[in-house]
C-alpha cells in the first residue's frame, strides 16, 4: 500500500489546484442532479438506444463532458492551454467515437439476426455479445490507433509493469468490499445487480450453470477491461503525452457521465474512484491498478447482490 500513497501524495504535493477541481466537481453535480431528477439518460436511451442516431448523441454527449473539463482548466491556466493542443482533442474526439459506438449497442443490432431464436439461450447470447462486443468497439480500434502512430509509444496504453508489483495492487480490493456490501443493501443496487440473469439456458445447453453463469462473468469483466484501457490507458496514459497531468479531469468528466443510468450512487462515486485510479495510472504509467480494482468491484457486485437475493 505504501507505493500507493507515496502516487497520490507526489500527485497532490505537485499538481493538485483546488479551483479547478471544484469547479469541476460543481459543474458534475449539477448535470447529476438534472439527469437523475429529469430521467434523462434513461428516456433518451429507451427512444434512441440501438440506432445510428443514438451513436452521435452519445458522442455529442460524452464530447460536452470532455470539452467542458478542458474549457474548466483552460480558466486557471495562464499558458499552455490543453484547448490549443490540436493532437490531444483530435485523438480524444477520435476515442469518444470508439465509447459512443461501444455504449450505443448499435454493434449488437447488427448481430441480432446471428443469435438463437430459442427465447432462453437468445438473452444468455445476447449478454455475451453485448459484452463482447467492446472487442471490436473499443479494444480492436485503439489497437490499431497505437500501431498506426508513434505519439504512444512504449507505454502501450498502460499494459507495461514499468517495474510495478501486480499483488500489490490487489490490497486496493480489501478496502472497497466494505462499501460494496454497504451499497448492496440498497433497494436501487438490486433494480441493477446482479447483472447475471438466470434464463435456464444451462438446462437447454444440457451442463450446469456455474458453467454459462461463469462465461457470462467472464465477457462481463472484459468489459471493464475496455473501460481500463479506454479511460486509464488511453485518455490518461496516453493522452497525458500531450497535456501531462490535465488529462486527468477530461477523463473524470467523461467516465462519470459514462455511469448515467445506473444508480446514483454508483454515479457519484465513480467520480472520486475514477480521479484515484487516474492518478494511479498518471504516476505508474500503467493501469493494473485499475484493472484489479474494477474487476474486483464489478465481480463483487456481482456476488454481494447475488447474496442478498
């Protein structure tokens, strides 16, 4: 846990400003409150969700956020504003297309007619290539993206150890399972988790269910793969290239708006755990923190939930 502390100190001892971080902080309240309070996400999401046209509303969503946490430091900063550098907004815009695509599950419309018609294997198939389906939103493009320039590299996309210990970063765990068993307890948790159903698609694929419940956690947690390598790697140790440590509250703006229509709760805080494992990641230049931490937090999610059904 030391080599925790000593990131988060070095971070705030050297970089941390209070004005801007407020104003950010204000500036999510207040679209928190407005989304919660008007349903917006999830009404927006009923009319729109699997089109064409919910792609581009995401992405003019998640780009207001984004921008909003450039214009936000550009206010407290005399020089070198991170508004003017030209390679960090085209790549981020270029990102933002990646996690519009990816969120809008305009990918698993396409592979609707691929799926069982059977009604109880359809939604297990149907989980599984929503989940996936971030392999070719996400995943696949930024790969691509690294190999096709140089501005990245080596760090590729915070997947090197750069000398970090991976078994340290699972004491992050012990610390989140008292809050996640806290939140479990809450009414609006269990509207959401577990996010498992059980269709009895085992029965008609004639094994036992730990089998297909344990492949879909499987495709479950990829998916919070993606979001490591998406909003750590990419938007912070990569991006960090060309704006250093501003990049960390763009990619909070984002990754909070990113939890719209889930509870509330798990909204605010994934403010405050996405700024910790941004800073983690900014000052090990790797992502196995978050990596661990998510992972840990979405499969205990899933237990905890499970638990008190």
């Amino acid at each position: 846990m030391k080599i925790f502390v000593t990131y988060i100190r070095t971070y705030f001892q050297a970089d941390f400003k209070w004005a801007p971080h407020l104003v950010a902080l204000l500036f999510l309240s207040i679209t928190i409150f407005f989304n919660y309070w008007y349903d917006w996400y999830d009404q927006t999401q009923a009319q729109y969700k699997s089109s064409v046209a919910y792609v581009l509303i995401l992405f003019v969503f998640y780009s207001t956020a984004f921008i909003s946490g450039v214009l936000i430091i550009s206010l407290f900063k005399e020089k070198d504003k991170p508004i003017l550098n030209r390679k960090f907004l085209l790549f981020a815009f270029i990102g933002l297309v990646f996690l519009a695509l990816d969120n809008s599950y305009y990918l698993l419309e396409i592979a609707k007619p691929y799926l069982s018609i059977n009604p109880f294997l359809h939604d297990w198939q149907r989980s599984l290539v929503s989940n996936l389906s971030c392999f070719v939103a996400v995943i696949l493009p930024l790969y691509i993206l690294y190999y096709s320039v140089n501005y990245f590299k080596p760090e590729f996309y915070g997947f090197r150890l750069n000398g970090a210990r991976v078994l340290n970063y699972f004491w992050l765990i012990l610390f989140m399972i008292p809050l996640i068993w806290i939140a479990s307890l809450r009414p609006d948790f269990l509207e959401t988790y577990p996010t498992y159903n059980d269709n009895f698609e085992y029965r008609f694929l004639g094994t036992e269910q730990w089998i297909t419940a344990g492949l879909y956690e499987i495709s479950y947690g990829f998916d919070f793969i993606s979001v490591e390598l998406f909003f750590r790697g990419f938007l912070v140790v990569a991006l960090s290239r060309f704006v250093g440590k501003d990049a960390l509250i763009p990619m909070v703006m984002v990754y909070a708006f990113l939890h719209f229509g889930k509870p509330a709760g798990e909204t605010i805080s994934s403010i405050f755990g996405g700024y910790i494992l941004g800073i983690l990641a900014f000052q090990s230049r790797n992502i196995f923190g978050g990596l661990v931490a998510h992972l840990g937090v979405a499969w205990g999610m899933e237990y905890f939930a499970w638990l008190q059904l």
